[in-house]
C-alpha cells in the first residue's frame, strides 16, 4: 500500500466544498506538504497547519498553471478538484454556459495534467487524482452541459492512465453521487457532508483503488449503471421528467 504519509499534494479548489475537506484529510494522512490553490487566496480558511502553502490559482489561466508548475518541482500527488456546475440542458441552456462547465471542468484540467505530467515523473511513485462526478456515466439533462464536461473528463483520465501507466504515475478518477456543499445549495436531497467523503476517497486512493465512488447515493447509481448502462439513462430520464 502506498500511503499519502510524507508525500507533497498540490489540490485545486482547495477553499471551499470537497477541496477544503481534501485538504483536512491529507494533513490527516501525514503529507508532508499541501498546495492548497484557489482562485483567491484571501477566500483560503485558515487550517492552522504550516504545511500548508496556500497559492493563486484559476485553472482557465494557463499561464498561471504553468508558473504554479514550475515553481512545486517537488508535488508528488495532484488532486485536481476544481470545477463548476452550470444549469441547463443541450438544447435550450445558454451555451456560453456550455462553454464555461468545458472550460473549467476539462480544459482547466486537461491543462493541470499537462503541466504537472513532468513534474510528477520526477518524483515517482505519483498519482493524478481527478474529482470527475458519477454523471460521468450517464447525463443529467438538466445540468447537460456539466456531464458532458465531466464525461469528457473521465475520458481523458482514462486516456491519462494509460500514458502514464509505465512511468510510476497512477491515474485515480473519482466518481462522486450528490454531496453537501455549495455546488448543490437548495436541493432537499439527504447528502454527505464532505469532510467523511474526502476521507473516504483519500482511503481508497491509498489502496490503489482507480475508479472510486466514495458516496451510497453515487455507489448505488453505478452498480446500476454497471448491471444495465441504460437503467441509469432511464432513472436520470426520470428526475429529468420529474416522474
Ligand atoms: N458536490 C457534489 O455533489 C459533487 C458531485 C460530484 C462531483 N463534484 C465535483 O467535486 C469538485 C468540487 O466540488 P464541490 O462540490 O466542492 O463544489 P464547490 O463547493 O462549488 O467548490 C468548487 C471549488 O472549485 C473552485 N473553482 C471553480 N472554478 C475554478 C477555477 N476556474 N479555477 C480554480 N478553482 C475553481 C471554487 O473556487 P471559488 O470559491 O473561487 O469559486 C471552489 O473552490 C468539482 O469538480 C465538482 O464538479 C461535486
């Protein structure tokens, strides 16, 4: 088992929701140091833990990635946590919305896995951790946009596995149900808190697990999306409809 103890983590989105709690449960793994990156250092919590750095980051800017890579020669394990979620689906949502859930979700990613790949080849064994989401599977039409950036996503995570699979670099794709946080502000949904989520999910990167679901709700839609993919288009058809 590779542990997370001494290893140096770099999370996207760290100030808030599942980042926050990533950050919480690597200090309790025992890393040795976190990058905890936001868009605005002034939004960053206090962890009271001075192994924490905290950075300016926006994934859409990659020029910024770029100058983050350089100067964290030393990240063994990237959590790329950042995302959006925007409402809409394909046919009528704005598609400058469409447009913001891609930019985000996968080409702020794709571009952190881009800078980081080298970075992490010197300090192997490494791992890339991509907070994807269980839509990934199948889409929710009413937030269409945002699944298909998260299944794009998931693909390229995939994609990522495998060229990096003989350089001492695992690819973790996480696979989220609805968890409680800001991203589903309003919903009646009974759903996790994420501080036992990013628990759960750090738990499972440790055993080596490569596809994690780390919530019942999300479980649950995957083992049935896994028996039959189309009882899960039928059961999100449902919500859709609002059957
Ligand atoms: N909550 C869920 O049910 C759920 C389910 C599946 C997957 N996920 C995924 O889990 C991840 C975390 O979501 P969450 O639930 O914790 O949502 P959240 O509470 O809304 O937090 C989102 C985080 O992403 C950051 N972010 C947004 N755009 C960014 C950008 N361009 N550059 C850098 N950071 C940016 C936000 O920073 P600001 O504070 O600056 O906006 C914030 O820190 C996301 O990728 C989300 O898609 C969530």
């Amino acid at each position: 088992m590779q542990t997370l103890k001494e290893k140096v983590i770099l999370i996207t989105g760290a100030n808030r929701g599942i980042g926050k709690s990533l950050v919480k449960a690597s200090l309790e793994k025992g890393a040795k140091k976190i990058y905890a990156t936001s868009r605005d250092v002034n939004k960053m919590p206090n962890f009271g833990d001075k192994r924490i750095e905290t950075l300016a980051l926006d994934i859409t800017d990659n020029t910024q990635i770029l100058e983050i890579a350089k100067n964290t020669k030393d990240v063994n394990v990237l959590i790329n946590n950042a995302g959006i979620l925007s409402y809409g689906n394909i046919l009528k949502g704005e598609i400058s919305m469409l447009e913001d859930d891609m930019r985000v979700n996968y080409y702020g990613t794709v571009n952190m896995m881009r800078a980081f790949a080298p970075v992490l080849e010197q300090n192997t064994p490494a791992r890339i951790i991509n907070i994807a989401s269980i839509v990934a599977y199948s889409p929710l039409a009413s937030i269409a946009g945002y699944s298909a950036s998260k299944t794009a996503l998931y693909s390229a995570t995939l994609s990522v596995r495998t060229e990096l699979e003989k350089k001492g670099i695992t690819v973790h794709a996480v696979n989220p149900g609805a968890i409680d946080t800001d991203m589903n502000k309003g919903s009646d949904w009974d759903m996790p808190a994420p501080d036992g989520i990013a628990k759960i999910i750090l738990d499972k990167v440790e055993v080596g697990e490569l596809d994690i679901v780390p919530d019942v709700m999300g479980l649950e839609m995957y083992n049935t999306w896994k028996e039959e993919p189309s009882r899960l288009a039928e059961m999100f058809s449902k919500m859709y409809h609002g059957e």
